[in-house]
C-alpha cells in the first residue's frame, strides 16, 4: 500500500543547528549519511548539548565542506552565524567564535566512537528537581503531561544520546505535510514551518487525508526509496520548536497546541533495516 512520496528529504550536519535540504543520499543504521555528524560540547555545564539547552544554536547553519561519504570518516563542515560570517570547524577560532555567538563557552567535536563513554556521559541536571528539569526540556507547562520515556533507548538515560551519534533517540525522523497542515489550522496564529520541527523526511501523503496520519505508523515498516525503515516511536515535542530562529518567532502558545490537539508528538523517529539510496519524489510503502 503506497502511504505517499518524500517531499523533501533534510540533513543536519550539526546537531541542532539548521540542516541542508538534499535532492538524495544515502542511508543506513546511522541514518543519513552525515547526519548529526557533529554536535557542541558544554564547557560550562559539561556533556553534548543541544537547542533544547542551547537555543541560540537554531539560528546558525551548517553544511558539509564536501559531500560525506563514509559515516566513519566524516568531512569537515562550515557555519554560518546570523550575520552571514562563516567559520570552518577545522579553523583555529571556531571554539572562540562559536562561543561568542552562543554567549556561552562551547566546543565544536565530531561523532566519537561509541567506546568512548565519557564524551557521551550525560552532565547532571541544571535542577534538583527531575520534573522540573524535564518541564523546562520539554517546554510543559505544570498542568500539562511529561512524554512517557519509557520506550525509549535506555542509552538516553545515562548518555546525551545514543552511544556512538549525536540523534536524540533514533536515527530517523518522519513528519507529513498532512500533520504540519493539520497543525496549521489549529494554530492560525502561529508559523508552521517545516524547519520548526527538523524532520529527515518530509512525506506528503494523499491529500485528501487530515490529522496525524504518521501515528498510524507506528509498529510498521516502510519502504522508502531504496531502503527499508521500521516506524517505533511517536515524537514528542521539546522546546525547540517554540525557540525563535531566523525568521521565525519565538512561539511558546504552539506547544500548547502541539499538547492539546496532537497528544504532545508531531512526527516519527524510524531507524534503519536495510540500507539504501534516498531520493526526493520517492515513494513511501508499506513493507
């Protein structure tokens, strides 16, 4: 049963920071090549550390200096800061610079092995209290629900994410034009926009469809293009989609529509069963 074709197919060479758009690439079970394939380190609080904590990395971009072709030997990669500078992550500066823009003292590491637990060593919490640690990550009111982690990793409750990336939970994530449209309409006053909610692929399903229709996903698996993906997770939403960046506002009030209207998720994480070459225009199938 064919469920829609890719729309558009997305890369974040640097965790948390705006990604690349692709025409196509590859993917296996790190997901896509090159994705999240560098992340900052707190030198303050300790541990990798992503928008959730570090907002000001939404408004830099990053792109690959050359095409990434081995997931174990990753190129080096530029950002651009909000004024249209640029540094290289190879460039002496790029910790000083990259500091300065984030107001706070940073370095810039590639994906390290997975062996190497104290890079991914989760840093103790900014609070003492856990359900107001995990209110400010996940942007929750005191009246809302917290995401049932429960499903998840274990890894990620120990590590700043699974031993060996730099992906929250799962190397993939899927959202559809159906849900962002859907999402729209609730939220009138808000902007949704795809690079809110950093998907890997954006999948436009039948139009006349309405609602959430990923959620149905879950379980399944999918052919996309020339891979194969297994669909196990709903996404729930973190602060990061209220941060504003670029031209886009701050908008605490989408959470509250994310919350009520959506069950807290918008979109899917997936991770990888066979590999295989990714393209825009291909079509998503039940497998």
């Amino acid at each position: 049963m064919e469920l829609g074709s890719v729309a558009q197919l997305w890369r974040y060479p640097v965790k948390s920071m705006m990604g690349e758009m692709l025409d196509e690439v590859d993917c296996d079970q790190l997901g896509l090549t090159g994705d999240r394939g560098w992340a900052t380190r707190d030198e303050v609080r300790g541990g990798i550390k992503g928008a959730k904590k570090l907002g000001g990395l939404m408004g830099l971009s990053a792109r690959y200096v050359s095409p990434p072709e081995d997931p174990a030997s990753l190129p080096e990669v530029e950002i651009t800061f909000p004024d249209g500078t640029s540094v290289r992550s190879d460039h002496p500066e790029v910790h000083t610079r990259l500091s300065a823009a984030l107001d706070h003292d940073v370095t810039l590491w590639p994906r390290r092995p997975a062996t190497d637990l104290d890079h991914y060593r989760m840093a103790p919490m900014d609070s003492d209290d856990l359900l107001e640690e995990l209110r400010g990550l996940f942007g929750r009111q005191i009246d809302e629900p917290l995401p049932d982690l429960s499903t998840f990793p274990p890894d990620i409750f120990q590590y700043e994410s699974p031993l060996g990336t730099y992906f929250d939970a799962y190397p993939l994530l899927l959202v559809t034009t159906t849900s962002l449209r859907t999402l729209q309409a609730a939220a009138p006053k808000s902007m949704v926009d795809v690079r809110r909610f950093r998907p890997n692929l954006l999948i436009r399903p039948d139009d006349a469809l309405d609602g959430y229709p990923e959620q149905a996903w879950v379980g399944q698996r999918l052919r996309v293009g020339e891979a194969v993906v297994e669909v196990v997770n709903a996404c729930p939403r973190c602060v990061m989609i209220t941060r504003g960046f670029d031209d886009l506002p701050q908008d605490r009030p989408l959470m509250r529509t994310v919350v009520a209207q959506a069950d807290q998720n918008l979109g899917v994480y997936a991770r990888v069963v066979e590999p295989g070459r990714l393209e825009r225009g291909a079509s998503v199938v039940e497998a």
